[in-house]
C-alpha cells in the first residue's frame, strides 16, 4: 500500500468569504487556508476554495435541507470545543441504508468526525498510519487490541454540505471497511488512488444532547456497530465465579459424603411376601394374548403385611429405602410404612415398580425397571420398624413374592448437589443469554460473523 496517501496534504491558498458563482449566496469559510472545497448553502453548488477563479466542481441548484447538527453549532466532546463545519450524507447502493457524518474542526486540535446510524453516534479521530491488512483481513490488530470485520461495502456521497479539507461531492464513490472491537471501531475508505484510516469511539445519545443542545436527535434503533454491551465482561466475570462456587459446592458435598455413615441397618434378600393379588396382566412374557380358562385363573387373595426387625436411629438422619423384585410383564406396588415405635408416628412411603417387554415388527423392547428407590429426610432419632404391604398382578399359585430391600441411614443424597448447582447456574445463565442476545442483535446489522468470516445470505 506504499502507493497510497494516508492524509499528507500540502498547504492550499483558500479564501475567507466569497459569493457563490452560481446564485451569488454568501459562503463563509471557518477553517480558512485549509478547507479545498464549500458547498452552497443556497443551491448546493460545490466550490473549489483553492482555486483563485472559486472553480465550480458540481453544479447545483437546490436549497439544502437541515441537517441534525447545524452547520456553525459548536459544542464540547471529550474536553475540546468543536465547530460542526461540514455535512456528508453516504449511502450503500442497492439498499436503502444511509448515515450521516458530521466534520468538526478546532482550530488548535485539527479535524474530527461524527458519524451517526440509526440513532447511534461514533466519535472519529484520522490516522496518519497504515494498518497492516485493513479492507482485506478478517481480522486486525491495532493498539494492542483485535478487531474484527463488519462491514465493508461500497458507499456513495447522496448530499454534502458546508466545507472540507478534501475534494467531495455528491455521487463520489468509495470501499468503505469497518472493523469494530466495542467500544472502538477502524474504518477505511479507499478509491483508486486514496486510503484514508479513521479510528472511532461509541458515543452516548446524551453526551451528544450535553454537547449540542440544539441537536434534533433520533432515538437509537437496535444495536450500535461499536456499541458497548450493557453487560459489559460481565458474563465471563459471573461464568467464572459460578464455576468456582459450582467446585466449592462439590468439593463440599464430597467431604459431607466421606463423613456420613452411610450404613445399612435393615437388609433383606429373597424374602417372600404374601401380596394382594390383582387380574392377571394380559400381556405375557412371550408376547401373545393371555386368555386361560376361567377355572384356571387364580383367586384374588389379600396381602398379608410384612414386619422387619427394629433398628435404631441413633441421630436425626435421612434414610433410604432400596426395594427390587423379579417381575415379568407385570406390575408390583409396595406401601411401605416406617413406624417409630415409642411415638407410633408413622412416615409413609409408595413405591411403584413395573417392568415389560416383548418384539414389536421384529425389534425387542422395554420398558420399566425390577428396582425402585425412595427417600426419607430428617427423620428423628428412635427406635424403629418398617411395615410393608404389597399388591402385583404377577401370577402366583400361593400368593407369595419374593422380594429384597435395605434400608441405610446417614447417605448424602446427591440430588442436593444437583439443585444446589441448578441454582448456581440460573443467574450466569440468565447474563449469559443477555449478552448473546444482545451481541445477536449487534451482528444482525452485519454482512459478517462475529468470527469474521462471511455470513450466508438469505435467499
């Protein structure tokens, strides 16, 4: 890009005011000896400034319209007093995107840019520096940050007004290049023998109100290019203490786990129960309809209730109650009542435990378990029994089914640890989700992804 300018200019002669050649309207410059161009405020005409004969580059004839900004309002941004002196209107050709960019001058600190869309301002300073790959990378490195490609697309010059350091007039074209890093942007525009490099910072719809009173300001609509998110880093500060807060709880949910007794202190296997025998399940192990004779169904018998050893509770603990039987296509329902025996408070418990399976067009299938699993939590200190009742429509020529169940004290249950870090991810995942939406709204405004890679296009 050696064959590029980057801003270096010579000293142009200019003049301080003069008629316009075409209407004869006043025109007043403000940055004397360095403006090349002005533009009629009462017919548009564009006017070399350099040239001693006040050459007409673009001939006009239409009054210009109010801009957001007037030209000649002055106003204070980032500690300097600037005076708006230029206006230039860009559009994207084949859309009906536009912005707006404003020139500002100081006579002591140069030249500045304010470039508003859709509502949101961007505050621009001019770079006398090449940028290595700007308006071909994806992606840019500039004091020690990373920008990323949003847009780049040509532009043209719909209107312009008031004066300028360069040559401009309307229907100028150029590529147009931004890379954004929020709140910082670089833009680049180039035509066939120009480079001009600007680095911007989002601006605030009311530092621009303090600075310009008189402004007529739109409201912002969606997100800015270079916008700052509300959130901030936000999201990675919160992912990162959830994930510390999601380690401690484990780590003490552990040490919890390794200090309680987890001990077993009723344990049966194999023991037969006489159960409340419901109909036959119409659906048996081999798959085909169950249709036995009357006389060959079994009587419908009533359970008779099992009683286990007492056990002692030596401390307030949560208990749990593992039962498993061997059924068949069937179902088996187990009430389970802990009775403390020198209160005769009583903590029921159901458990359900079905299983079947068969072919269905040639494939096998399941459903369903041989085992079920139940809690009780905080239950006092005492001496205790367990009294089981069960109920199946498993076939039993006496009324009997085998069954297995342990009862163990003091085990940590881990669905805490499960609810605990559910609660600790609800608010990183309420900020996280905040911020996507907020960044998915940033690059739905691009031609781009937030990789930099170029985005598909919608038919």
């Amino acid at each position: 890009m050696t064959d590029r300018t980057f801003g270096q200019r010579p000293p142009l002669q200019s003049v301080q005011a003069f008629q316009c050649p075409t209407c004869g309207g006043p025109i007043a410059l403000r940055a004397v000896g360095i403006s090349v161009t002005a533009v009629c405020r009462q017919c548009s005409t564009v006017i070399d400034t350099a040239n001693p004969n006040l050459r007409v580059i673009q001939a006009a004839n239409k009054k210009a319209f109010d801009t957001d900004i007037a030209i000649g309002t002055r106003g204070e941004l980032f500690g300097t007093t600037w005076e708006v002196i230029g206006y230039v209107r860009k559009w994207i050709k084949g859309t009906v995107y536009a912005w707006d960019e404003y020139l500002l001058f100081n006579p002591w600190e140069g030249f500045r840019f304010l470039s508003q869309s859709n509502g949101h301002w961007t505050f621009f300073k001019r770079l006398n520096c090449a940028i290595e790959g700007i308006g071909r990378n994806s992606k840019l490195t500039y004091d020690d940050q990373t920008y990323t490609v949003f847009n780049s697309d040509r532009v043209f010059v719909e209107s312009v007004q008031g004066e300028f350091y360069w040559r401009v007039k309307t229907g100028d074209e150029s590529i147009a290049t931004d890379y954004i890093c929020p709140p910082y942007m670089l833009s680049s525009e180039s035509t066939a023998d120009e480079l001009n490099i600007t680095h911007g910072v989002y601006v605030e719809r009311n530092q621009i109100k303090t600075a310009f009173p008189s402004a007529r300001l739109v409201t912002p609509s969606g997100v800015g290019a270079c916008q700052p998110s509300p959130h901030g880093n936000q999201g990675n500060t919160i992912v990162r203490l959830g994930a510390v807060a999601a380690g401690v709880a484990i780590f003490l949910h552990l040490i919890i786990s390794s200090a309680l007794p987890n001990q077993p202190v009723v344990k049966i296997t194999g023991q037969p129960i006489h159960v409340a025998q419901a109909p036959t399940s119409t659906l048996p192990a081999g798959g085909a309809m169950w249709n036995l004779p009357d006389e060959t169904q079994p009587t419908p018998t009533d359970g008779q209730p099992f009683v286990t050893q007492a056990f002692t509770l030596p401390r307030m603990s949560n208990i749990r109650i593992d039962t498993a039987t061997q059924i068949d296509n069937g179902w088996a329902d187990f009430d389970l009542t802990l009775v403390n025996e020198a209160t005769q408070a009583t903590y029921p418990v159901h458990q359900s435990i079905s299983y079947y399976h068969g072919l269905d067009d040639g494939e096998s299938w399941r459903e369903g378990y041989n085992n079920a699993k139940s809690w009780l939590s905080s239950v006092p200190a005492g001496r205790y029994h367990l009294v089981i009742d069960a109920e199946t429509d498993q076939f039993s020529k006496d009324g009997q089914l085998p069954f297995s169940l342990t009862v163990r004290r003091g085990l940590s249950e881990w669905s805490n640890l499960w609810i605990a870090l559910l609660l600790i991810a609800i608010y990183p995942a309420i900020v996280l989700f905040r911020q996507w939406s907020f960044e998915s709204q940033r690059w739905a405004n691009s031609d781009f992804k937030p990789d930099g890679s170029k985005a598909a296009i919608d038919a």
